[in-house]
C-alpha cells in the first residue's frame, strides 16, 4: 500500500513543481519581451547606427570610429562634456546640504515635520516649470536683482545672470541644487534613521561630541545611500538637460550640456548616427565615474567602515 501512494506522491510533487516553473515563465516573458523590445533592441541598433553616417530619411554608409573622432576632435562637443563639472561641483554642494539638513533634521528639533516638507516640495514640481520660475528669477532687473538692490548693491554692478558666461553656468547648477537637495535629504533621513540607537548612547558615554558622532557613527552608517545618492548625482550632472534647455534657452550663450548637444545633432541637424556616438560615449563616461566612485568608497572608504563596525559591537557588549 506504501508503495504503491509513494510514486503517486513523487508524481505529484513533481506536477507541482512543472506548474510553478510554467506559472513564472508564463508571467515573465511579456515582461522580458516589453523590456528587450523597448530597451535592449533600439540599445543595439543604437550601438550599429553610431558607426554609420545617417539620418532619419537617409543611409550613407558605414563610417566607422568617425563619428566618435569627431565628438574628441572638436571644441564644442569637448568643451559640452567639461560643462558637466560645474553640474559636479553643485553636486557635491548639493549632497553637502542634503547631509546636513538630514543630520540637524534626525536631532529630534521642533517643526522638522514642517522643514522636511519645504526642503522636499522642490522636488514634486515639474522640472519644465521650475526652469521658467527660474528664467522669471533670473531675468535682468526682476526678482534676484530686485532682492540685491535692497541690500545697496546698484543694478549697473551686477550680472547679466544668463548672458555673462562667467556666471551663467553656476547660475543653472543652482536651480539643480534647489530642486534635489530635499530629495537626498529625505534618503538620508530613512538612512539615518535605521543606524542603532544604541551606537549614539555608547558613544555618549564614551564623550564623543556630535561631530566626533557624525564622524564615527552616521557617515558610516549611511555610507550605502550616500554612494546611492552620490551616484546619481553624478550621473545626472553627465546627462544634465533641463536647467541648460530652458532656463539657458536651449544652452545660448555657452550653457549647451552634452545632452543638448546630442538633442541639437539628432533633432536639429537630423545627423542620427553622429547623435548615436555621442550618446555612447554619455554612457561611458557615466559607466567610468559610477566604477570610479564603487572603487573609492570599496577601498579609501574601507576604514570607515572598520571603525563603524568596532563601535556597534561596543554598543552591543555595552547593552
């Protein structure tokens, strides 16, 4: 009798398995068939139209490594590329703020409820809209000129904002630190907040200060969400778009990103394969700093996190 129900079992438990392993595939070939369809498909037929001379309408053959000699060759398309460290440096500026805004924040002090909600609204408007709040801003004799007369300084001594190239690109990077200053903020906020009391307490009791806390303690301890937020900050000042399009009028006056640069050549100059190399070489740049930034935080970083991990397991024998 044994016997006889034991293949019985055996059969179905192996039926059971061949529906589970139908049940996943069924659901995800749509998935995979969308996600090669729209992403991995015009990614390869971007990587072959990037070493041919085209546009939309016409071939003229394969070119080869041309198109990409072009883009090192010419000053504008490498002097687009070195636009992208002014959007770093806001970055930087950007976390540096966002950091500290998190840390005063996690302290417990009144109304950060209130705060926390100011500093992020920034990042729920529109970034089309935030770029004419900003042109408004910026325009000669409006509102910033306005506020800097108040204080004595006379209109003829201040800047054309968004014609003078001395300061028209710190302008721009501005108005991205505006914009995602609260959003890191709110990352490092729930970062902070998943790091161990108790750490604070024995630290305390050791007599370190708040510095030596946020030293030894919370930049360790974030130290996840800070490369995640330091990645896409980089990233996004490579691929910098809005602030350059429509605050610096489609990048007039010396303010064109590279981005720009390859939405002027595909849809200006309709040169589709020239466009295609230039948005090859975005992407390794941005493949370059995201190992660069792995690389640093895995190795210089790695102290850190040393020190991070002696101070919890103080905390644990302590508690």
């Amino acid at each position: 009798m044994s016997s006889a129900a034991a293949p019985s079992l055996r059969q179905r438990k192996k039926k059971r398995d061949w529906q589970k392993i139908l049940l996943i595939v069924t659901f995800s070939v749509v998935p995979l068939l969308l996600l090669f369809l729209f992403t991995y498909y015009p990614f390869i037929k971007m990587i072959r139209f990037s070493f041919f001379d085209m546009s939309y309408t016409k071939n003229r053959g394969f070119v080869g490594l041309k198109n990409y000699a072009k883009i090192f060759s010419k000053d504008e398309y490498v002097g687009a590329m070195l636009l992208s460290l002014y959007y770093m440096a806001g970055a930087v500026v950007q976390l540096s703020l966002a950091l500290f805004f998190a840390t005063l924040l996690s302290s417990g002090m009144r109304g950060n409820g209130l705060f926390k909600g100011i500093l992020f609204f920034p990042f729920l408007v529109n970034g089309i809209a935030i770029g004419y709040i900003f042109k408004f801003f910026y325009t000669r004799g409006f509102v910033l000129d306005t506020v800097l007369q108040s204080i004595g300084i006379p209109l003829e001594a201040l800047p054309y904002w968004l014609r003078d190239q001395s300061v028209n690109n710190w302008s721009l990077v501005f108005t991205s630190v505006w914009k995602y200053c609260g959003q890191n903020m709110v990352l490092f906020i729930g970062a902070i907040a998943s790091i161990d009391p108790t750490l604070y307490e024995a630290a305390t009791i050791d007599g370190a200060n708040k510095w030596q806390q946020f030293k030894a303690i919370i930049l360790p301890g974030i130290k996840t969400v800070f490369m995640l937020n330091l990645i896409l900050s980089i990233t996004g000042s490579l691929s910098a778009f809005e602030p350059a399009y429509v605050v610096g009028s489609m990048g007039a006056n010396g303010t064109a990103t590279f981005f720009i640069k390859i939405h002027q050549m595909a849809h200006v100059n309709n040169k589709v394969g020239m466009a295609c190399a230039m948005a090859m070489v975005l992407m390794f740049l941005i493949l370059i700093f995201t190992v660069a930034q792995r690389l640093f935080f895995r190795y210089v970083m790695k102290d850190s996190e040393n020190t991070f991990n002696g101070k919890a397991n103080k905390a644990k024998a302590l508690w």
